[in-house]
C-alpha cells in the first residue's frame, strides 16, 4: 500500500521563476492538503482540494494555486517565486472528503524548494 | 492568539527514560481534535496520537500517552521508555470541528541521550 508520494524532492529555482510540485495521495485517500513549512517552524496549511475543487484556502497569495485532477493526485503551483518561498512543501492526504471526525492526515515526503 | 502554542525549543532525555512534551491549545469550538507527529530528518510527518474533545480517556498508542487536560487546554505527549530512534521534532496540531486545516506548534526537539 503505497503511501503519499511527492515530486520532486528538491528543486533549486530562481527568483521570478514559476514551480510546480506534485503529489499523489494514499490509495483510497481523496481529499489533498497542502503545506508550507520554513525552516524552523510548523508547517501552515496553504488550501486543500477535494472533488478536483479547492474547498479551503490559508492566508497565502495568489501566487500559490493548485488543481486536483480524477485520479485524487494534485499539484501546487507557484508563481513569481521570491526568497521566502524557499521551504519545506508538505503535501497530506485524508479519506472520505476529510468528514472522519479523527481523521488524521497522512503526510508525504516534502519537496525542498530553494529560491536564490 | 496562536491555535498552537509549543513552549519547549528542545529537549533532552536519557533513553530508556520517560519524557513530556508540552501543547497547548486555544479553541472556542466545543468539537475539536488534537494530533501528534514525528518529524525525523528525513522531512516525512508521522502521526503518533489522536485526542478528541469529547474523548472521556487520555489517548494511548503504545510508548506515547496524551496527557489531556481539557480545563487547561493542554495536551502533552509522554514518550515512556525513550529510544534512539525517537531523536526528532515533535509537533502537535489540532482541528476545529470537521474543518479542513489543521493547525501547528512551532514544534520541539528530541534528543534522546544513550
């Protein structure tokens, strides 16, 4: 049983540039929450997609978008990168459209973004 | 306010001893749900333990215990019996009712001593 996966898991960008990380969830899991983590600190919640919508979104710009496609895999999309991009994006994964009252999410690996 | 608040940077602890890492947690949503994760440096967020609001038992989950004091709003993790291995970062975060976003401490650091 193959749990969250992400791609890639580093990744070195320039300033402007636009990025695009990818996750795909545990089987059977269909909701996909995405996170940011700095260095040093907890992650924070960026949206969360279900039925290929984004159903909740953090307080992060516009810049970070994301779509869900069919298959419950997803991605995170983010443009004109700046340096406080660079972190740790965490991408988890929940069964049932996340309506489990205990619910825990699954995490994956992470992508190490770096902006220089 | 912080949703989270994780008071404790880092932490020592001699291995095969017990250890408590301190949550505390700010809600007014009756229905809530408390996690625990484990962060080794690999970056993967493991879970570890669950309490629910309502839940009349500390969670248990073999060496890790929820320590669950609602009036307080706390909710510490006791590791018994620390290994090696449990030498990582320590998060706990909490979910209001059925919302979608779970909230994190800024986490704490493990180090199990041999």
């Amino acid at each position: 049983d193959a749990g969250v996966t992400q791609s890639p898991t580093h990744l070195i960008k320039t300033r402007g540039q636009q990025v695009t990380l990818r996750c795909s969830p545990k089987s059977g899991h269909d909701t996909v929450s995405w996170y940011q983590q700095a260095l040093g600190q907890g992650p924070q919640f960026i949206f969360q997609y279900y039925e290929e919508e984004e159903r909740q979104r953090g307080n992060f710009p516009d810049r970070f978008s994301g779509h869900q496609f069919p298959n419950y895999s997803s991605e995170l999309n983010v443009n004109a990168l700046w340096l406080g991009d660079s972190a740790l994006y965490l991408c988890a994964s929940t069964p049932g459209g996340g309506s489990v009252r205990r619910n825990e999410q699954f995490f994956g690996p992470g992508t190490r973004l770096t902006v220089l | 306010a912080q949703k989270i608040t994780q008071t404790q940077p880092g932490m020592f602890v001699q291995e095969k001893e017990a250890v408590t890492l301190d949550c505390t947690y700010d809600t007014s949503d009756p229905s809530y749900g408390l996690f625990w994760y484990k962060q080794p440096s690999s970056g993967e967020m493991i879970f570890l333990i669950y309490q629910g609001s309502y839940d009349q038992q500390n969670a248990t989950e073999g060496r890790y215990s929820l320590n669950f004091q609602k009036a307080r709003k706390s909710a510490n993790l006791v590791i018994s019996a620390s290994q090696l291995g449990d030498s990582a970062m320590y998060f706990c975060a909490m979910r209001e009712g059925l919302g979608n976003q779970f909230y994190f401490g800024t986490g704490t650091s493990l180090t199990v001593i041999p």
